[in-house]
C-alpha cells in the first residue's frame, strides 16, 4: 500500500501542480454532492482535490457502469456515490478498497441502524454510510379528514388507505412502473408481513433461497394486485415511477402517496414557481409507511447512498481521508437541505436548521430507524429484475400463483438455467 | 469490355502470333498490377474491418462457450454449447425473436409502400421545389434515433403526451389511454417512430432506382396508351427491382436489429422485448458475459440467414442496384 501510493505521489509530482486529483462518481442530484467536493478540496488545503463526475440517473444503470469499469480494474475510480442494494455484489468481487481500521469506527460512529447494515457486507463495514432515505406515506389532509383517518397516531394499514381511495374515487400513487421503484414497494410490503424476500442473503447463486412463497409474499401480493386490478393507480399506475406518483398526488384526484422526500423541496419549489396553488402545502400530511396489518410494524423501504473507495485507485489513503471530511455530519446537513436527501447520522438531525426546512425531519428519523433494507446480497440485480418480470404489472398479480412463479423464475435464472 | 479485348486479340492473332504473346504478356502485367493497386487501397481499410469486426466476433464465440460473470471472474468455467441450449430453448428468447421478426415485416411492408410513394413525389416535383422536398423528407433521417424515441415517447406517455388529448376524437383513444401498459399499443408507437424514422432512408435507395429507368420507356409505353397503373406495374417496378430488393434486405436488416425505441419507450415491458434489448440486458445488465454472447452470436447468425433468404430466395443483385453490368 505505501509503495503504491509513493508511487502515486511520484507519479503525480510530474503533474500540474503536484496535487493528487481524486475522482469521485456521483448519482446525479441537485449539485450537493459537488458543493461538497468543493468545501472538502479547500478544507484539504492542497492534499488532494476532489473532481466529480456524473453516473447514470438510473440506480440499476449506475451499477453497470461501475461495475463494468471496475471489472476492466479503473484505476481513475477513487471515490463513488452507491446505491446500497448492489454494494454487496461490488464487494464480493473485491471491487471495494478495505476501509481501514482507525476509520471503520468514524464512518460507524452515532449512524442509524438501517444505513449502518446497508453499508455492511458479511458483517463488516465496507462503505462508508453518507445518506440515508426512507419512503413516507403522503396524505392530502382533506382526503384522510373525510375518510375519518387519523394518520397523526400512526398505525394506518394499506386496507384503510385502498378503502378510503375506492369511496372518494381518489387515485393511490404506488410505484407500479416496470423499475427498482416496483421492487422496492414489494420488498416493503412482504417486510412489513413479517417475511423477507431473500431469507439467507449471503448465499451461493446455487443455495439461495426465497421467501416470497409465504403467508407474507401472499398478503404482499394480494395488496399490489387488489391495487392494480381495481384501477386505484389510475391509468398511468403501469409507467408511474416517483416523479409520475407526485404528480399523481398533486392533481386533484390525489389521495395518498408512497414516496421519498424529495417530493417535499420539488412541491415546495413548484409552488414558488407559480406551477401549483398555495393551499396544496397546506393540504399535505405526513405519516409513517403504511403497514399490512394492523398488528404489524411498517417496515418502510430504505435507501440512501453510502460511498465506496475503488480497489484500483492509486489513491486510497486520501480517498479514505476525503471520505472523512465529505461524510461529516455539517456536511450531511448541508445536504438535506440543498438536495432533500436526509443524513444518515443521528447528531445532524439536532441541528435546529433541518426542523425549519423539514418539518418532517422528525417522522423521517423515526422511519429511518423502522426502515428495512432491500435483500443484500450479490445477485440482488437478478433478484429484482425476476420480480419484476413475474409481478409486473400489477393488475396481473395473483397470491396464489404469482409468488409461486416469480420463486421459480428466479431461482433458474440464478442456477443459469434461464433468462431473463 | 472484355469481350472487345477478346475480339482485338483474335484479331491481333491472326496477324501477328508473336505480337499477340507480347500483348497477353502485358496486359496481365497490368492486370496485376491493377489488382496490387486493387489490394493496397483498400487494404488498409480492410484490415481496419477485420480489427473491429471479426475479431469481435470470434472473441463472442468463444465467449459464449463460457459461464462468465463479470463480476465473479474466479468462477468462470467452460460450459461447451451450454449457454446454446439455455438460449434456444428459453420462451424468453423465442418470444423475443418473434416480436423482433413481427417488427421487422410489419415496419418493412410499411416503408417499401410509403417510400415508393415519397420516392415517385421527389422525382416527379417540378423542380424549383425539388430540394425543399427532398430536404423535408429527409429530415427524419438526421435526426438520432435516440432523439426520435424520446420525442415519440414524450408525445405519447399518459403524463406529459399531446397525442391522446389531440386524438381524443378517434374512437379507442382518450385521455386515459396508456399507450405504454400494453404490447400491442406499445408496438404499434414502436412501429410508428421507427416506420417515420426509416422510410426516408428506403424512399431514397427507390428514388435512385427510379432516376436509372430511362424515361424512354415510360414515354412509349404512354404513347401506346398505357394507363399511369399500367406504367407503374409493366415498365417501372419491373425495370427496378434490383433497387427495391436491396433497400428491403438493407431495411430489413437494419429493422432486425432494433434497439433504442424499445430501449427508451418500453424497455421490453409488456412482452415488447427485442433481441438487441435482451443481448444488452444479459450482458451490459446483468453482466453475464457467456450467456449474453451467446444470443450476440444467435442475432448474428439470424442477420446472415436473412441475408441468405434474400440473395439466394429474392435473386437481391447488389452490383445491379449501383447500375453496374454483370
């Protein structure tokens, strides 16, 4: 490792400069990410420089590049933005660069469990936790007054929300497209039935096994096809992923909604923009994820980025140094508050700034702390996209038979004996 | 030519044997010579050709006789014809094959019929309009495939489309029509934007058919009183049929390989899977370097077996389409 990096000062030291420049593979967002490049490269003072450089939109496409330069061994990788689902996958292949171990305790210190085991594998930390999201269950405040719900205790169940869409003729906004979105309702669901879609996730391609042909893949099954048959999406339900569903949910016949907070700033700003009407703020609610029973906790989805070192990088000792100062809790703050996307850090949810400009900072930190992760494990890509193809689209879906099916389709694909 | 070569030497023969060796003796000299010159201009470019084609292909094959996952690189084995027989005997893949096939003859009907008809309007427009015409239907054509799905996407998604509130009138569509939550109005959008893309490009292969007839031909059939339905089927598609055959086979084969329409409208959702678009999935996906060879080499080999109907089965003449004599 020293020889390495010597060898990378050297290298550099011909260089403009001399000052090592560290990449860092961002998702897109609203420019936080790279606010924070910035800062960090001043605060470095000439140690290294952080340039950022823009992955796909999509989760799944993001992965592909990633895992297709990392395969070809870049070495231009320093630093990169991931979506917690396909760390395992990048991990197992030895594309992550071993966090060292006087650092593994600053990236673990006061973060929420949820965002702590998505940056995990095999027990040990192999990211490090930057953000951390969480769906909420959205409510326009005259629907739920009407329907004599009462979402400010908590506890609703996706039967209240269906019942109280079918009398007012309301649309519900699910993820129904053929995407990650799909997956990661489904996932929420059979948690929140007690089951777990993959129940031995750090198995072989050849073991694994799954869970969805279960008393809790059927009640999730029954609700997405009660959902989809009745025509409670509405007509878009088939194509609409979050950005439809808030639409959805802006319109008049917007009812309840299953989303990120993003859709909180975006509504915000619409309003400001002069796009939508003042008294819809008023008229939005806020709640935890809806449950599956009544006596069952709400397992809301978890997602969130954390950030990974490239195994290739000549950089990794200032990589890890730069992870330091971008995953700071300030910093965590600072971007909640320009890109709506929340800490995974408990201490940045004191800071008095975030109650301001989220007032629903407070039910998100508790969600974060009920949320369960996607499946971890290193065919989650297979996972999700046999999912798709056997639940997909949802007024398909049957309990009887569709868990069934999807259980099939996907353990062959993974033993290679189909396609997907 | 070289029947006139052959009649000078047997004349030259008759005169003069030992002229004539003389004469053999240098005409292959510069025979050869032409053949060199043949070689070393387009060598280079053959080489290039090799570089980027067949030695992707041969590294497919021998790819696709592999499990190989891109990333667990320790556990590759060799698998023979394995990932073959996976392949071929998948419905995935057949459906697939199927639905491209579908697309292929529905798109290429379409476009031989419209481009005809673009063809016969640019070759008969006066000719101050002439350029502004062939500007206007060649426009489509310019533009990126990838532009041209996403503007046909944006027109017809449910949320931000035009077209349902445009159409509302015609029985079937309206307001809540989702063009993109069903194969067969997702296929008819796909076949739409690819037939607006495409027919330009066959409506020009025809258009130059139709400039080589001479118009000699017409003239007397017309003179003989032949009705304008009489021209077109006697004189005219007859006279380019070397034309016709190969802008079908180049469309057909062009329309096999579809992939960004379906790529950006669909992405194969509702049974509108093509075999690019599973290639892609199996291997840029999914990462499966074997597997997603081996439908790589079966698309492949689908395009020569088109290739070979249509020469061997339609008589295609490449050289006859360029007005090159046999």
């Amino acid at each position: 490792m020293a020889s390495m990096s010597l060898l990378a000062l050297t290298a550099c030291a011909g260089g403009d400069e001399g000052t090592p420049t560290l990449s860092w593979y961002t998702n897109p967002d609203a420019g936080g990410q790279a606010a924070i490049a910035a800062s960090c490269t001043e605060a470095a003072d000439g140690a290294y420089r952080i340039e950022t450089v823009s992955l796909p939109r999509e989760a799944a496409s993001q992965r592909e590049q990633l895992a297709r330069r990392l395969a070809a061994k870049d070495a231009s990788i320093d630093l990169m933005s991931l979506d917690p689902p396909y760390i395992p996958e990048l991990a197992e292949a030895g594309f992550l660069a071993p966090i060292p171990e006087d650092k593994v305790e600053v990236f673990s210190e006061g973060v929420l469990e949820g965002a702590l085991a998505g940056a995990s594998w095999r027990d040990e930390l192999v990211t490090a936790p930057f953000w951390a999201n969480t769906q909420l269950l959205w409510y326009r405040v005259s629907v739920a007054e009407e329907a004599g719900l009462d979402l400010e205790s908590g506890a609703v169940t996706w039967e209240q929300l269906i019942e109280a869409a079918t009398e007012q003729d309301k649309l519900l906004a699910v993820q129904g497209a053929k995407a990650e979105s799909f997956m990661v309702w489904v996932n929420a669901l059979v948690a929140s039935a007690g089951g777990q879609i993959v129940t031995d996730p750090a198995a072989d391609s050849e073991t694994l096994q799954l869970g969805l042909d279960s008393e809790a893949g059927r009640a999730a099954a029954e609700i997405v096809g009660r959902i989809g048959s009745e025509g409670l999406g509405g007509p878009g339900m088939a194509t609409a992923d979050e950005n439809a569903n808030l639409s959805t949910f802006q319109s008049d016949s917007g009812s309840f909604m299953v989303n990120w907070p993003f859709v909180w700033p975006a509504t915000v700003s619409a309003v400001e923009g002069g796009t939508l009407e003042e008294p819809l703020l008023d008229d939005i609610g806020w709640a935890l994820y809806p449950r599956v029973t009544e006596d069952a906790e709400p397992a809301p989805p978890l997602g969130g980025i954390n950030l990974g070192v490239g195994a290739f990088s000549e950089h990794t000792d200032l990589a890890y140094e730069a992870l330091e100062c971008i995953v700071a809790p300030e910093n965590q703050v600072e971007y909640f508050i320009s890109d709506g996307n929340p800490p995974s850090n408990e201490a940045a949810y004191d800071d008095p700034q975030l109650a301001e400009e989220f007032p629903m900072a407070e039910t998100i930190r508790e969600s974060l702390e009920l949320a369960v992760p996607r499946p971890q494990t290193p065919y989650y890509n297979e996972l999700s996209i046999g999912l798709q193809e056997t639940w997909y689209p949802a007024s398909s879906v049957d309990p009887e038979t569709t868990p069934v099916e999807a259980t099939d389709k996907i353990l062959s694909v993974l033993r290679g004996e189909a396609l997907l | 030519m070289s029947g006139g070569r052959g009649r000078g030497a047997a004349v030259a023969a008759e005169q003069d044997s030992g002229r004539d060796e003389a004469a053999t003796a240098a005409r292959s000299d510069r025979a050869k010579a032409e053949a060199r010159l043949g070689w070393m201009l387009a060598g280079p470019a053959f080489v290039v050709m090799l570089a980027v084609t067949l030695y992707p292909i041969l590294q497919a094959v021998y790819e696709s006789l592999f499990k190989f996952r891109l990333t667990a690189p320790d556990e590759r084995s060799f698998v023979g014809l394995g990932n073959y027989g996976v392949v071929l005997s998948d419905p995935v893949f057949l459906r697939s094959l199927a639905v491209t096939t579908g697309i292929m003859i529905v798109t290429v009907v379409i476009e031989v019929v419209l481009g005809f008809a673009l063809a016969l309007v640019m070759h008969r427009a006066i000719k101050s309009l002439r350029g502004v015409l062939r500007t206007a239907i060649l426009v489509p054509y310019g533009i990126i495939t990838v532009v041209s799905a996403f503007a046909w996407f944006y027109a017809f998604d449910i949320n931000s489309g035009f077209v349902n509130s445009w159409f509302d009138w015609v029985p079937g569509i309206d307001e809540n029509l989702n063009w993109f939550a069903d194969t067969w109005t997702s296929l008819a959008v796909i076949i739409a934007s690819e037939v607006w893309k495409t027919t330009p490009f066959i409506s020009l292969l025809l258009l130059a058919g139709l400039a080589q007839i001479p118009t000699e031909l017409e003239e007397a059939a017309s003179v003989d009183g032949a009705t304008w339905w009489q021209r077109m089927r006697r004189v005219v598609i007859p006279n380019m049929k070397a034309a016709i055959m190969v802008a079908v086979l180049f469309r057909a084969l062009d329309a096999f390989r579809i992939f960004d329409n379906v790529f950006i409208m669909t992405n194969g959702a509702h049974g509108t899977e093509v075999l690019s678009l599973l290639a892609y999935k199996t291997s840029i996906g999914r990462l499966e370097i074997g597997m997603g060879s081996a439908i790589s080499v079966l698309l492949f080999l689908c395009v020569i077996v088109i290739c070979v109907i249509a020469i061997k089965l339609f008589k295609v003449d490449l050289a006859g389409a360029r007005g090159e004599q046999k």
